[in-house]
C-alpha cells in the first residue's frame, strides 16, 4: 500500500468517536480501488471530505472508514507496516464541543492487513460551536522494528480538509441519527402541554435513579435555564416556567456523565 493510501487509511481509521455507538468496518474495502473513504474535501475536485451537517440540539454520527495495508512506501522505498496508532483521546483536534471519537479496534491500534473504522459522534449544544471546523488527527506510524513516527492529517500527500460544518438547529439540511446518546435507551421524556404558553412539565421516565442537569437552549444553543434535578427510577416530573420565552422553538436536554437526550418544545403566545 503506498504512503498515500496508508496515511488516508489512518484518516479513516482516526475519525470515530463515542460510546454508546461505535463504527462497523466496511468489508466492501478490501478490493477498493482506493481504500479510504471518504478522503478531505478537495476543492479542485469537490469531491471528499464530511458531506453531513452537524446542528444544534441535534445528535450526529459519522463514520470514516479505512482498510490498512501491509507496507509503507517512503522516498520509492517499500517497508514493512506494523500499524497505524492513534491515541483513544485527545488525537483529533478542533472537535466542537460536544463531540469525541472512537475507535473500532477500541484501542485505536490498526494492525497491518485488518479493517477499521472511527465515529465522530456527540450533539452541540452551544452556539460557540456553529462554524466550520477543520480537523486535524494525530496518529503514529510503526514499520516493523522502529518506533512510531508522528504524523499529523491531512498531509500534503492527502490535499484538501476534513471540514466538521456546525449550524444552527433549524438550518434545512441536519444530519440525524436515532439512537446516537447512551441516555436515550435510560430516559424517555415528553413536555406537556406542547406547545404551551406560561407553564409546562416534563413527563420524564428513568430506569435509574440519580443526580441530572435539565437545561433548556434556544434554537442556536444559548443556555437559558439550568437546574440539576434528582430522579427517581420511574416516572418524574420537571416543571417548566416559560412566562419569559417569546413565541417559538426550543431545546431541552437531560445530562449526566453518560451524555444526554434531548427534545423540542414549543412556546406559543
């Protein structure tokens, strides 16, 4: 497999993320002409690089995928690979907040001749995050009987950029996914009246018991309210004061270490 191919490969491999959800690597790769899919975004091509679309309030997944070969061409010279590496945190940066990654392998060690996969996964919640953010990933290449040596992409052996697009929640074009948050199989909630004006209340059911944050954004992820909140397994109710919101879409979340869910509410006046 030639430098180029091995490094796109390591891009593939290095794009993953979350826990809930990993990546499944793609057997379709291994007779690819090209190995990697997708490869940063060219602009003399426009061809590559993220195609979906990251909203506010909204969960996203995303996966690269990657079929890492046997050798590692340098300067026309051949060598043998042992793998790729990357760290199982902290390797892609520029990352909205929000957001992180996974390998599948889980140690995000990709041995020569395997298939792998990354998954970019989280749900911005700030508008800080609405913006392009071009990603960069740090990985490390060990030939047989060497150490690793570090490498950052893209690389110019790799034109172009891995571009994460963040927008505001009610842009046309967000890219969706079911069952992305680990607390969406723990808690099912609802607000009630819907839409309302004045007050409502969040039915909320919870298969465990313990300490949460309830929060509720606008529809570009400005923070209006914030309460930590004690559930009990069973159903709950939150109420909701919304006297002071204008007329309406909003965001409202359940977070805890495990990540969070999240709803729409309405307010009509």
């Amino acid at each position: 497999m030639s430098k180029f191919f091995t490094l796109l490969a390591v891009i593939a491999i290095s794009t993953s993320t979350m826990s809930a959800q990993v990546c499944q690597p793609d057997s379709t790769l291994i007779d690819a002409a090209f190995p990697v899919q997708p490869l940063p975004y060219d602009p003399a091509t426009m061809q590559g690089g993220i195609p979906d679309t990251a909203c506010i309030g909204i969960p996203y997944f995303f996966a690269f995928q990657a079929a890492v070969g046997d050798t590692f061409n340098f300067s026309g010279l051949s060598l043998p690979l042992d793998s790729i590496r990357l760290a199982t945190s902290g390797a892609i940066g520029n990352l909205p907040d929000g957001f992180s990654y996974e390998c599948n392998p889980g140690d995000c060690v990709f041995r020569k001749n395997t298939l792998g996969c990354i998954a970019i996964k989280g749900t911005a919640m700030n508008a800080t995050s609405i913006g392009e953010h071009d990603l960069t990933i740090s990985v490390e290449v060990f030939l047989n009987g060497t150490n690793g040596t570090p490498v950052t992409l893209p690389t110019p052996a790799t034109p172009g950029n891995y571009t994460l697009v963040v927008r505001p929640a009610d842009f046309t074009n967000c890219s969706t996914v079911s069952d992305s948050e680990p607390l969406s199989d723990l808690i099912k909630l609802r607000n009630v009246p819907n839409p309302f004006h004045g007050t409502t209340t969040i039915e909320l059911t919870s298969t465990f018991s313990g300490e949460v944050n309830f929060e509720v954004f606008d529809m570009v992820g400005k923070a209006l309210h914030s309460e930590k909140v004690q559930l009990l397994e069973g159903k709950n109710n939150i109420p909701f004061d919304g006297t002071n919101l204008q007329s309406g879409i909003y965001f409202y979340a359940i977070k805890n270490h495990l990540g969070f869910v999240s709803e729409k509410m309405v307010v009509s006046k």
